[in-house]
C-alpha cells in the first residue's frame, strides 16, 4: 500500500482507531508516501485544464493536506494562494514542502472546511481527494461555504473518477472499504469518516446548484478512456452563479 519509508500497518491501524483529524496528524510525516497522495499525473491533468479557464489572482486549497493543491494553484494564480485544513501536522508538512518563493505568495490556515474563516476574496478554489472525509449530509454546507470564499464569477474545480464497473475487482474493493468503515463508526468513537462511494456524481451536481453554482464537465483527456469511450475521469468546473 506505500513505500517501504511508508507507515506501517500497525501506524495505519493506530490512524484509523483514531479520530479523523488526529489519524491525519499521525500520519501526516509519511502521508506523501502512500497511495492516498494524489498522483502527479491527475495534479497534471487539472493543472492543464484549468489553465485555459483563467486568469487567477489569488487560489484556495480546500483541505489542502501536505499541500498538493497549493502545489497546483502555485502555477495557475498570480498574486497569493491559500492552503486550508484542520489537521495541524498535515499543515507542517505541507508548509515545510512549500517554501516561499518562486511564485505567488503561499498562506496555510487551520480551519474546518464546514467552517471556512474567508471573506469572498479568491478567484479560484481547489480541492484534491478529501470529500470522502464529508457525509452526504455535510457536503450542502461544504459548498456553501466554498462558495462564500470566492468573488463573483470564481471558480470551484475539482476531479472525479468514473465509477468501476459493476462487478469488478475495484468495485468490490470500495464496496467493502466502505463497509467496514461503516462497521466501525457504529462500534468505535471517536468516528473515523472516510468512504469512497459517498460521491455520487448526479447528486454533487445538484448540492453545487443548490449552493449557488452553475457547474459544468470537462474531460480529462490525459488520463484516457474506458472500454465504453466514456472519460476515466473528469473535472467538476463549477462557477459562480451571478
């Protein structure tokens, strides 16, 4: 599941005994060697088609981790971007693999995303694998919140796998990652809340509406296609309704 300088599977059980936020700081000094760091080729595939929708100011990494996001907005905006998050270890790391310099200015905030502490100041946000850590019921506030961050015409993008396929290894696999999560939020506190099937494309589209976003799809052309012709993945580009 990671490097062999990864965390072990004892770190892993110990991260996911604990609370969501306190597994994040444990694991936040090996995080970027494990497979749940986004992969460059996906921060690639976004940074090339978010490109050609600026000029940005100014960018917000929405629960930035060790700071992927900001690694991207760095080449997209101009004048200042933002890393935000509510573990503090994560921020660390983050902040120590981004140093000043090279490009627009870089600020980390710790702040829980249902809560973001921001004036409508950004012209573009971001976020990067982190909405498996939001009930279903959470992500209307989430948006909104977003939302309430950007100017007028800002920009809230972020990727989205295809489902796999009924039936399939992967499909079985996310299928039973999730039902054990579920087990142990039921049995254990405090909850760990991270689950890969909570996303479901039609009804993120409609919580983007709802929270005063007009949204639109643009393929990932870089990360290919399935059998079916369809995109592998795509990029939620949802604008600012005014």
């Amino acid at each position: 599941m990671s490097t062999p300088q990864g965390p072990t599977l004892r770190e892993l059980a110990v991260q996911a005994l604990s609370s969501t936020m306190r597994g994040y700081d444990l694991l936040a000094p090996k995080f970027d060697l494990t497979p749940y760091r986004t992969p460059d080729r996906v921060l690639d595939a976004v940074t090339d088609a978010v490109r050609p929708l600026g000029p940005f100011g100014s960018g917000l990494d929405v629960c930035c981790g060790t700071g992927a996001g900001v690694g991207v907005l760095r080449g997209l905006c101009t004048e200042r971007v933002t890393g935000v998050d509510f573990s503090a270890g994560m921020l660390a790391v983050a902040e120590a693999s981004h140093p000043a310099g090279g490009g627009p200015d870089v600020g980390w905030v710790r702040a829980d995303a249902r809560a973001l502490p921001f004036r409508p100041v950004f012209d573009l946000a971001v976020s990067l694998g982190a909405f498996g850590h939001f009930l279903p019921s959470e992500r209307p506030g989430l948006f909104a919140q977003v939302r309430a961050s950007l100017r007028p015409g800002g920009l809230f993008v972020f990727p989205v796998g295809a489902p796999p396929a009924v039936g399939s290894r992967a499909y079985w696999s996310l299928l039973g990652f999730d039902a054990a999560m579920r087990v142990r939020n039921a049995l254990l506190r405090p909850r760990f809340i991270m689950y890969y099937r909570t996303f479901p494309l039609p009804g993120v589209l409609a919580d983007l509406s709802r929270a005063g976003f007009k949204a639109r799809l643009l393929p990932l052309e870089s990360l290919g296609r399935r059998p079916d012709g369809s995109p592998r993945a795509r990029l939620v580009v949802a604008a600012v309704a005014e």
